[in-house]
C-alpha cells in the first residue's frame, strides 16, 4: 500500500478513517495529490471521482442524505473550494453532515501572486459547523483539530471546513505511515430529557392542535406515535411529502386544503398548540396563515435548532421526536371537533380535485397528475425545487415511495447530482422529477462513472422557470420573458446522447403513456425522458385548480 510521504496528509487520511469517514468524492487537481493518492490507495475508503466540484459537493451531500454520517469532499486549491458553497450552504441548512477539506498552498504563498491561490482559511465562516485551519507541519494540535472537525459534522449535524497547506513536491509516497496522528476518544454526551407537566398538561387540555411535519428521514416516527396522532379528535396533522409520514387521516396536500379557504375557516383552523418538527416546510400558504392567524404557542421539537417561521416560537423541546412523544402522548385525550371539521373540508376538496384533474387539458398539472399514479412502489424519488417540489405536493404517492428533496436552501442548484450521489448508496431504484431549467443548470451532474443503470430522470420541459408565471405580478412581455421566467428552445436529447443516456420524449398525453411505459422498463442503462408542456398556459390550469377546489 501506498502512502503520500506528507506527514500532514497522512494524518489527515489516517484520522478519517479511524473516526468512520469512509465515503469521499474527490475533484481532480494537483495540490490535493497527496489526499487522492492516500484515499484511492486504502481500500477502506470508497472514493468518486467527480471533476466538477459544485456537482462533486452536491453528490456527496446526497450520499450523506442517505447514510446520515460525514461524507467528505476533497479538491486543490483556489477557486475550486468557493464552487463547494452551495452544497456546503445546503448541508447547513438541512443539517446533513459533510466535510470539505481543501488543499491549500503554504501560508507563505497567500497574497504574493502565486497561481490558484485565495484566501482558504474560514471561506465558509458564515455557514460552517468549524474551521479547521491547518498548519503545514503535521502536529498534535492539527490532530485535534481534524478530530473535532469530524465530530462536530456528525453530532451537530451540518458541514465542517478542514484547510490543509501543501507544499510540493506532491506526489511524493512512501511505503509506511512516518506520522502516527494521536487519536482522542469520541465522548458522546447523553441528553436526558423529561417533559414538564405543565406542558403535559397543557396538550392534554387543549381542543385544536395543530401538527405540522417537514422534511424527515423514511420511518424516522414510531408507528404508535402517528396512531396517536392519528385518532385523536383534538389533533389535525399536516405533513409535506418530504415527511415520508403516513397515515389514514393525516393531510399531506396542504395548499389543496388551506388555499380555498375563508376567513371564517382560517379562524376555525387557527390552532391552540402549533407543534413542529421535521426540516423545512415547502408550502407557502400554511406559513403564510399561520403568521397572521398565530397559534397561542408553537412548540418545535429538535435536537439541535428551532427557527421562529411563524413569528409565535414559544418552546424549543431539544430532543428527538419519538422521545418527546414517549412522555407526551397516551390515552389522555379531549373531546373535540378540531379534527372532524377539518376531516369534513378535506373529503370535499379530494372530490373536487378529482373532477377537476380528470378534465384538466395536457399541462404541468395533468402531467404531475399522471406522474404520481404511474410511479412504481418502493422507490427513492428525489425532486428537484421550484415548480416540480410544489406540484408533488397537490398529488397523492404510494405510501411505498420515500421522497427527497434540497429544501435547506431550496435552491434549483445541484438537485441532479444530488439524486445521483443518493441512488449511489440507495438499494431502491431512483427516480428524479426535476424541471427544464434546474436539469439543464446541473447538467454537469451526468459528468461522472456513477449513475446506477436503473437511474431515471423525468424532465418537464416548459421552456422556462414556469413558477416566475404563477407568481404575484407576472405580465407577459419581452424583460420577464428574457430576465425572469429565461424562455428557450432546448432539449435535453442532445445532453442523453452526450453522455449515453437512453432517451423518451412525449407533448401530449397519448404519447405519455406510450413513452412512461417503455421508459420505466428500460433498465440497461440510465434514462431521461423529457415530457414538454404548454409555457403559456400551465400557470392559467394550475390556478383554476385551486378555484375549482372551492365548488
């Protein structure tokens, strides 16, 4: 085996793996030679190589999406570290662990106009866990700040930042370790946590309790939990699909419920206890009621962080959901009818979306429509933000589908590579829905070895940033064409055949069910299909939707 002769770089690699960072997708470069080389010849590492390094840090943040512990990325010097900004940006924000370690020229080449030289050190401070700025000679101190750095990742959930100054020559091996980093034990505190009975009591006295589930992780909740939830007349649950929650009277349509309503039902749903967990909630529409119809307490449950959405943030509860339910929940219910008359509205609104959906002309929505009882079962459906996120919200999936999407930033940026570094570690077959203009600004995620073969990407091609249209304020002319909503021609065929993707194309719903078929059957190497829709008019269907679901 093959070690770099740096001291520094072997410390590095040897703490990575002793702490479990087995995971990492390098970016080809020549002043991080002495990681790559340690890492692609140790076989307890699996490395990936991925040239572009926005599309790099967003493949390994949808590997630690899935596995939940640090994922590393590692890339030379200069402007390389800064293209890792959205992805780092993103894993802050949606609390995923990743460590970006950056090779970095000597302290003494900063600043004099040497080439691929910025100032490294702290790039990040504004959304990084820690800073782990390293000197150039291997000692105890950059030992600990290595360790801490990766500890930090994983218990707080989010990215760290470990800058690490080569000097050349780089390709330098040796056959055995010259530096034996010390390494500290891990101490894992253990939070205790008891619910006060004021709180207890407080739930257990209150008529309408509103629950509200953001983004979680596939089977994160007890299943006892949710039956409680579930039957209990005081208790409405609403749930993004991101939730990946399920259960018979829970509502994971919230803007098919909450848009067609009166002012007399905002207040008549305007909640005693608002309680929260889960990540960041898609819907525009329940934030927008709950700010201005604020519940006399909001409660949000989380180990680490609770933000203020709603303007009315009275308890943040720093524990794990299934524990705060083991003390809250039981058979101590109040009578109510908080849960029946939203029940009431919610079976008219499913009648009144079915009607309307079986009649809606070919669009975005009837194709979202289509998409979501087509879908196979036990799948991992990734989607990209914008349009496509807030679209799969309308629609019911197949309790069987796990569902994913960036939504710490909810940027369009990195959503394909995403996908791909998740169906990498992923058992279950992937599906991206993503749309026109976030597939074609990541486009350089299918630069790389990777993609499973059984890797699908469905593509509604609207020739444009069809949201800007259902937007406040929208007027058709040449600047909002041009500077808001980028109109354009492309298809995505000619990126297929550029990097050996099997492609299906259809612009009406006949050809739809012809081309969904044969493209869900093919399995021999990863697939796009590209379904166009009318630019004009999705935005006019989508609206009558919602104005339909008040009949």
């Amino acid at each position: 085996m093959m070690y770099p002769k740096i001291p520094l770089a072997q410390s590095i690699l040897e703490i990575c793996q002793q702490k479990g960072v087995q995971h990492i997708v390098i970016s080809p470069g020549s002043r991080n030679a002495p990681l790559t080389i340690g890492f692609t010849n140790n076989s307890y590492f699996k490395c990936y190589s991925v040239a572009d390094e926005r599309c790099a840090a967003f493949f390994a943040l949808g590997i630690a999406q899935q596995i939940q512990k640090p994922v590393a990325v590692v890339c030379t010097s200069g402007s390389a570290l800064l293209n890792y900004y959205p992805a780092f940006a993103e894993a802050f924000y949606s609390q995923t662990p990743l460590i970006v370690i950056s090779a970095d020229r000597p302290q003494s080449k900063i600043d004099i106009g040497d080439g691929q030289t910025i100032r490294q050190e702290n790039v990040f401070a504004n959304h990084s866990l820690f800073n782990a700025n390293l000197t150039e000679e291997a000692s105890e101190i950059n030992d600990q700040l290595i360790q801490e750095a990766i500890a930090i990742s994983e218990i707080k959930k989010g990215p760290v930042h470990i800058n690490a100054p080569f000097e050349e020559p780089l390709y330098e091996t040796v056959l055995e370790p010259t530096y034996f980093p010390t390494l500290q034990l891990n101490e894992s505190a253990v939070a205790h946590f008891v619910l006060a009975s004021e709180h207890k009591k407080q739930w257990d006295n209150s008529k309408k309790k509103l629950v509200l589930v953001g983004e979680l992780l596939p089977n994160a909740i007890e299943q006892r939990f949710l039956d409680y939830l579930g039957n209990d007349s005081s208790v409405v649950v609403l749930t993004e699909k991101t939730s990946n929650l399920h259960h018979e009277s829970f509502i994971d349509q919230i803007d098919t419920l909450i848009t067609p309503f009166t002012e007399e039902d905002f207040e008549n749903f305007q909640p005693e206890i608002l309680l929260t967990f889960g990540g960041m909630v898609v819907s525009k529409r329940i934030k927008s009621f709950l700010r201005k119809y604020t519940p006399k307490q909001h409660w949000h449950v989380d180990e680490l962080r609770a933000y203020d959405t709603y303007g009315a943030l009275s308890q943040h509860f720093e524990t794990a959901p299934n524990t705060f339910f083991s003390y809250l929940l039981d058979e101590n219910t109040v009578v109510s009818n908080y849960k029946s008359f939203i029940a009431n509205i919610w079976q008219s609104r499913q009648a009144n979306h079915r009607l309307y959906a079986q009649k809606a002309s070919f669009s975005d929505f009837k194709v979202f429509d289509f998409i979501s009882q087509n879908l196979p079962k036990n799948i991992q459906l990734q989607v990209s933000n914008s349009s496509a996120i807030r679209y799969i919200q309308l629609f019911d999936l197949d309790r069987t589908i796990q569902v994913f999407c960036n939504r710490g930033t909810s940027g369009i940026d990195g959503s394909t590579s995403t996908a791909i570094g998740a169906s990498v570690i992923n058992t279950m077959p992937t599906v991206l829905v993503t749309g026109d203009i976030s597939f074609l600004y990541d486009s350089n995620a299918l630069w790389n070895n990777y993609i499973p073969k059984n890797f699908k990407i469905i593509v509604l091609n609207n020739g444009g940033g069809g949201i800007f249209r259902i937007l406040p304020g929208h007027q058709e002319t040449e600047t909002f064409n041009t500077f808001f909503e980028t109109s354009h021609q492309l298809s995505v065929s000619h990126l297929a055949k550029m990097y050996g993707l099997t492609y299906f194309s259809a612009a009406d719903e006949i050809n739809l069910r012809t081309a969904f078929s044969s493209f869900l059957h093919q399995n021999n190497a990863p697939s796009i299909l590209e379904i166009f829709t009318p630019e004009k008019t999705n935005d006019t269907i989508l609206l009558d939707f919602f104005k339909a679901l008040k009949k």
